[in-house]
C-alpha cells in the first residue's frame, strides 16, 4: 500500500502545472535572443557591405583625380590617409599601392584595415577596357582618359566569436582618370 501511494504521489505532481511558466519562459526567451543575435549579425554584414561598396567608389575617385598629369603642389611625398589625418600632397599620382593604402585608410568600426584588399592589377587599370570590352584608345599608363577599375574585397565573419564562416563581399568601381 505504501508503493502505491508513492506512485499516486508522482503521478499527482507530474499532472500539476506549476513551473510551466518558467520552462515556456525559458525556451521562448532562448529563441528570441537567437533572432535577436541574427538580426545584430545582419546589420552588421549589411554595414560591411555598404563600407565596401563605399570604399570601392572613394578608391576609384582616388585613382581618377590623380592621373599622370596630376600636379598641383612642389611637396615631394605621396600620403594616402583619409580623414580625418587628410594630409594628401597634391603632386603624387595614384599607383596600386596607394590606391591600397587610401582604402585601407577609410576602415573603421568593426571593419578591419588589413582584411581590405583591393586589386588594381595593370590588365584591370591603365590601359584597361571600357565596359563593352573595347579598349579605352589610352597609350600612355595612368594617363587622362583611361578607365580605372577598383575592386575591394572584404571577409566577414558570421559570429566572429565562434569562426564558423566567412561571407566574401567584394564590389567594383569604374571610372575614367580626369587628369
């Protein structure tokens, strides 16, 4: 007899309700910081996608405001800093390396500098070829009137923490050299 009232008993107290509001509390409370955590992850990345996109165009003006003829200060260094440091000497033309320097210059917030590239490679750049795949007509390297083409790309880490993958994100700039 004393079996069965034990039994009674566990049966009585798995029929209760008490603490249901703790357990559902608990599992909806762990999906919506899961969905809040996705949802920091998308802006995030969308915030990674607009910077590049935004340095791919910067890198590009770079490049085209600053071509072989470029000349407009006796100051013999080239500095590739954005703002705010935007000590830019006007009499330097845009090599690879300092349309590199200049993108990487504009990295900030979450976004890191040296997980910037951009590839300016001579078959993409000076002389290069209009968006119909014919040649620009330019003869001379860098100089006004070729097509420059910027492409930055930039990993981001889906939930750097943890390092389960990357998302590449790369974008295009294509502009023709002014000077």
């Amino acid at each position: 007899m004393k079996k069965a009232s034990r039994l009674q008993i566990l049966f009585r107290l798995a029929r209760e309700e008490h603490g249901t509001e703790l357990v559902e509390f608990a599992m909806t409370a762990l999906v919506l910081i899961l969905l809040l955590f996705g949802i920091l992850e998308l802006m995030l990345a969308m915030y990674a996608y607009h910077f590049t996109t935004y340095a791919a165009q910067e890198g590009s003006r770079f490049a085209m405001v600053r071509g072989n003829t470029w000349s407009e200060n006796t100051s013999s260094t080239c500095s590739t800093s954005a703002p705010p440091n935007f000590t830019m000497a006007y009499d330097c033309t845009a090599s690879a390396s300092d349309i590199q320097n200049y993108v990487q210059s504009l990295a900030t917030g979450g976004i890191k500098p040296s997980g910037v590239t951009t590839n300016t490679t001579s078959t993409d750049v000076w002389p290069g070829t209009n968006p119909d795949g014919t040649a620009t007509g330019c003869t001379t390297p860098n100089s006004k009137g070729c097509m420059v083409k910027v492409t930055v790309s930039y990993t981001f880490d889906l939930v750097p923490f943890m390092h389960l993958t990357a998302l590449p994100i790369t974008a295009t700039s294509e502009k023709v050299i002014l000077q």
